[in-house]
C-alpha cells in the first residue's frame, strides 16, 4: 500500500526529500549513526519520518538529515524544502535565495531587465498550471506542490530582483 504524503506538512516533506536523496532512508540512518554515534536502525527512522504513532523527528535530527541532503549534489535544492513548509505552517516564508556573484553584475540595469522578464515567464507558468489544476474546481496535493513550486520561483526571483535594484541604485549613487 502506498502511503500519501502531503507537500504542506513539514513531515512529509522532509520524508519526501530523504527518500528522494541518493541511498534514501538506508543512507540517512547510516549517516545520523555516524553523526550521533547512536545506532538508528533505517526503519526507525522511516517511522519517525512518517510521523507514526509515537514516533517524532527531533529539530537535531531534522537538521542533521538537512546537512546531509546538502551534502549530496542532488538533493541541495530539496533539502530545505521542510523547513519552507514548516515556516508556512505559521504564517511565515522562507525562500532560499542564491548568492550574487562577487561584486555583483557589471550591468546591474541589464540584471533588473533579465529578472523581470524572468518573473514575468515564471507568472506566466504558475498562471497555466493553476488553470489546469482548478479546472476540476479542486486543488490536490500533486497539483498544490506544482503551483507552490512556480510562486516560489516568483518569490525568489524577486528577492533577486530587489537585490540588484539595491546595488544599481548603489552604483548609480557611486558615478555621481
């Protein structure tokens, strides 16, 4: 049988996103053996993953799983996705944003051009996603993880965007 995971509870996402690393839950018990030097058995932890009845993932062992998804080169963009859905459980955001380049953009002007474009084309799939999942005028949980994924495209983009208006302004103030 097949166990149904939700994209908005923290927990499951986690749970996604080990199983989803190379070497899954087996490599993620082996490596908090070897971290904690604590024995954890990997269907153990699949049950405190899965959230069963008396069975709960500590914030230590949540982040010991988020070093080692970071740690593997596949898994670096989902492993912080729990943490997103967490934050989202109490009406906060969290977004992973990637480092500008040293010194930032020789043309920052044409980086603000490039993301706006960039917004407008992530705007554009969350806008064909969202009609094909309401169509049914029901959002399930597949649907639900696709339409968050592109507004969190928008959501990133744009505090890109904000940061390279900052250092355009900058740059602009400095040539005066």
């Amino acid at each position: 049988m097949t166990c149904r995971t939700s994209a908005l509870n923290w927990i499951d996402v986690l749970y996604n996103s080990v199983r989803e690393t190379p070497g899954g839950v087996q490599a993620a018990a082996a490596y908090l053996t070897q971290r904690r030097g604590k024995s954890m058995h990997p269907e153990t932890l699949r049950a405190k993953l899965r959230g069963l009845e008396g069975e709960s993932v500590s914030i230590e062992i949540a982040e010991l799983l988020t070093e080692w998804m970071q740690e593997q080169t596949v898994s670096k963009e989902r492993a912080l996705d729990w943490l997103q859905a967490f934050a989202g459980r109490f009406d906060l955001a969290v977004e992973v944003v990637p480092p500008a380049p040293e010194g930032g953009w020789a043309d920052e002007v044409g980086a603000v051009q490039t993301k706006l474009l960039e917004i407008n084309s992530f705007m554009g799939r969350l806008a064909g996603t969202a009609v094909q999942a309401m169509a049914d005028r029901r959002i399930d949980s597949d649907e639900a993880q696709l339409m968050i994924r592109e507004a969190r495209s928008i959501i990133t983009m744009a505090y890109r965007l904000i940061r390279n208006i900052a250092r355009a302004a900058a740059k602009g103030r400095a040539s005066r």
